[in-house]
C-alpha cells in the first residue's frame, strides 16, 4: 500500500514520530512517504496517490494544526484511509471523526498503526513492548531546515531520538499521564545508537533526546550515553529530567557532563508548593534550588520550564517567581514563552479530577480542543495575554531574552527590577532555536 505519514508540527524537530513508524510500515513491505509541514507546503501528487494517510498528533499544537490539513487531504483523496496518532489522538477522538478520521492511536502506535492501514480494527491505546526499529527519515527533509542548537556563537545542526517513551509518573497537568497512566518502555539502546548513527551520517552535530523523563530508567541511559560518546566524542546531547530525580540520581550528574550533555532541561512548573502540590510534581520549592545547585556543581546548565498562568497563581507570587529568576542568574536560562504558559486542559487531564480545579471551569471548547478555566482575579488573565502578546512581539524582533524579560517585569509591577540582577554575569546557556514548548 501506498501510505503517506504527516507531521503538523513537532516543537522543531525533525518528527521522530513519523520516522518510526515509517521504519515498521517499510519493513511490512508499505510505500511510504513523509511530509513534515512545519518545515514544507503540502503536495498534492503523493496525498492523491496514496491508500492510506496518518497524522502524527504528539501535542497540542499539532492537534489543531490537523483540522485544515485534514479538509485539504479529504478534498485531495475522499478515498484513502485516514488514521490519528500519538498523545493527543485518543484525546481528541471525537474531535478527529468529526473531521473524517475514524482511527485514533495512542500510545506505543507502530504496531496498531500498521494493523489500522492494513484495514484491521486498531483504536485505542496501545501498551505492547515492540520490537521497535530504527527510525526511517530518508524522506523527511534534511537535518539543515530545521532549528539549530545554539551553544554561544555556534549553531549546530540537531539530530532528535528516543531512548524511551511513557513515564512512570503521575503528574496531573501532563499530557502522557492519560495515555501511559505510569507506564513507561525503553528503546533498546542498539536501536537508539543505529538512529543516532544515521543522525550524524546525515550531519548532526548535536543530539537532543526527548524522553519525558531521561531517568525514568537511569540505568539504561547511562549506558547508552557512554556508548554514545565512546563511538561520537564530538558529539553533544541534551536532556530533559524531572527534579526530583535530579536530586535522586546527584551522583549520575557529573557523568552526564563528562559525556557531552550540555543542557537539562526540567519542568519546574511553579515555586509555589500549593500549585506544585496539586499538579502533583513530586517536589517542593526548595527542591528546586537544591537541583539548580547540584547541576551547576557539575558544569551542566539548567532549563526550567513553567506554567506559571494557572488559577491558583496570584500576581504576588508571579512576581515572586520573576524576582526570584532574575536573582538566581536564571533570565538566560528561561526561554520567555515559558512566562507566558497558561494551564492546558485538554481531554482527559488528570487536573479535571481534582477539587481544586472545578470552580474555575467554564466548559469544554471543541474548536480549542480545550476545557476552559478562568482566574478568580480576571486582572490575572489579563495579564496572561499580555505577556503572551508581548512575547511574540518582541521575538519576532529578535529581541535577546534580558530585555524581554525586563518588559515582562514592567507589565507585572511597578517595582523596579531586582539590582542583582543586573550584576550576574551572562551565562552561555545552550537552547534550541524554536521558542514554543507545548
């Protein structure tokens, strides 16, 4: 069969989620093709041709950015097979039949997706430990249209894989935890290093992992990162980790920096207990610090992440978490749009379940593909848009992330910016050069 895998969208990456299954449909004997429209137009030769078309859907973003493509492909070949998978496809089942696509997969998907293109039954979520192969990207675009990783002056051509899928968390606000609900699969590290292989031969410099959690499993990323650096010494990598297992696996962190990382990325989300406490992130506000120390101490910079619009945040303590950013030499080291994130409900969030949240709820938005919340201080959700608009404003101008930063004080409160923060020094933090994290 003729089968065409389609990416909306996928924070910048080159789409392992398209190159996977692409590898296991090549394998069953399929002809497949790949079309990643963050980077290309969709052409109209291979849609029309082909029997059977899946939409890779990991986030959010990519969810909505299906509707019109999918308009476009059904005008295209009102007769091919259509199939939604990744995170966000069970999430959005409904919402996805009504725009003709009866199929949705979550999970681990290559296996079922084949099933559901050979036309047998396949909805739902899928659990198995496959048998995965790596990773197909011969007809992805190349590795040079993509974001660089940037590291000082230098932007390096990025290669993105898996070493796992799932998590064994429980998180409430993260999207994995109603797909894996605690589950975790490794990728065997023979297939990890054969795609990181194929990465380089097709000029990756550096190497961005993309495991919800690199130590979910440390023993097997121990491995394979010393494996990795033992065959490509060269070669960088990044990774993201949750705090809580920074401070579990301290001992592992200098290892990491004297194999190549150069950047973790942790999702911080709040320094505020109560919020962190509902979220359910397995950490307080001074474990933060403790992280934040630990990683420096091993030479490693450190990305947090955030949700800081959510309802239970107050202005004070938004201006808290600024102040405190801003004293703990932490502005370079905070991608702006991470001051703008407003709480995410999508379909089966794990918040909807929770006391806290249900005063806030005003309904379910289909053509958001999101349940809606509003702050008890509508000053709050003013001020959410604002950043948000100022965000995107300024980074269309290329402003640096200290002066962004500076504006987003002035829109929070009329105190003047902390004097520490002007006397820290300006790190070199290392950062992908695609700003959205959602």
């Amino acid at each position: 069969m003729r089968v065409v895998l389609i990416s909306t969208y996928d924070l910048g990456h080159q789409p392992f989620g398209v190159a996977s299954p692409a590898a296991w449909l090549a394998a069953r004997g399929h002809q497949v093709s790949t079309i990643d429209l963050a980077v290309t137009e969709l052409p109209t030769e291979p849609i029309a041709a082909a029997d059977a078309i899946a939409f890779h859907l990991p986030m959010h973003t990519a969810a909505r950015l299906a509707a019109p493509v999918a308009h476009q492909v059904k005008q295209l070949n009102p007769q091919a097979r259509l199939v939604a998978y990744g995170l966000y496809a069970p999430l959005n089942a409904d919402f996805l039949r009504q725009l003709g696509i009866p199929t949705t997969i979550g999970g681990e998907f290559e296996e079922a997706l084949a099933a559901a293109i050979e036309g047998r039954p396949a909805s739902g979520v899928f659990l198995p430990r496959l048998p995965l192969l790596p990773p197909d990207r011969s007809t992805l675009p190349n590795l040079g249209q993509y974001p660089h990783f940037r590291i000082g002056d230098r932007a390096l051509r990025t290669g993105y894989t898996e070493a796992s899928r799932g998590c064994k968390h429980l998180c409430r606000h993260c999207p994995v935890v109603p797909v894996y609900d605690g589950v975790f699969r490794i990728v065997p590290r023979e297939t990890v290093l054969a795609d990181i292989r194929n990465l380089v031969a097709a000029g990756a410099e550096h190497i961005t992992f993309g495991d919800p959690d690199f130590f979910n499993g440390p023993t097997h990323a121990v491995r394979l990162v010393e494996m990795l650096h033992a065959e490509f010494p060269a070669i960088s990598y990044d990774v993201t980790i949750k705090v809580e297992h920074l401070l579990r696996h301290r001992d592992l962190l200098p290892f990491l920096q004297s194999t190549g990382c150069v950047l973790i990325t942790t999702a911080v989300e709040s320094l505020d207990d109560r919020v962190l406490d509902i979220l359910a992130k397995g950490h307080i506000r001074a474990d933060v610090f403790e992280a934040l120390r630990l990683c420096r101490e091993a030479g490693i910079p450190v990305s947090p992440t955030f949700v800081p619009f959510n309802p239970w945040t107050t202005r004070d303590a938004y201006i808290d978490l600024l102040r405190t950013i801003a004293t703990s030499g932490l502005i370079e080291a905070v991608a702006p749009v991470q001051l703008a994130l407003r709480l995410l409900l999508p379909p089966g969030s794990k918040l909807l379940d929770t006391q806290e949240i249900r005063p806030h709820l005003s309904g379910f938005d289909p053509s958001a593909l999101l349940h809606r919340w509003s702050h008890p201080d509508p000053s709050m959700d003013d001020l959410a848009r604002a950043v948000l608009r100022l965000v995107w404003t300024e980074q269309r101008r290329k402003a640096d992330r200290r002066t962004i930063f500076s504006k987003i004080w002035a829109l929070a409160t009329t105190e003047p910016l902390p004097e520490d923060a002007d006397r820290l020094p300006r790190t070199v933090v290392p950062y992908l050069e695609e700003p959205w994290y959602c």
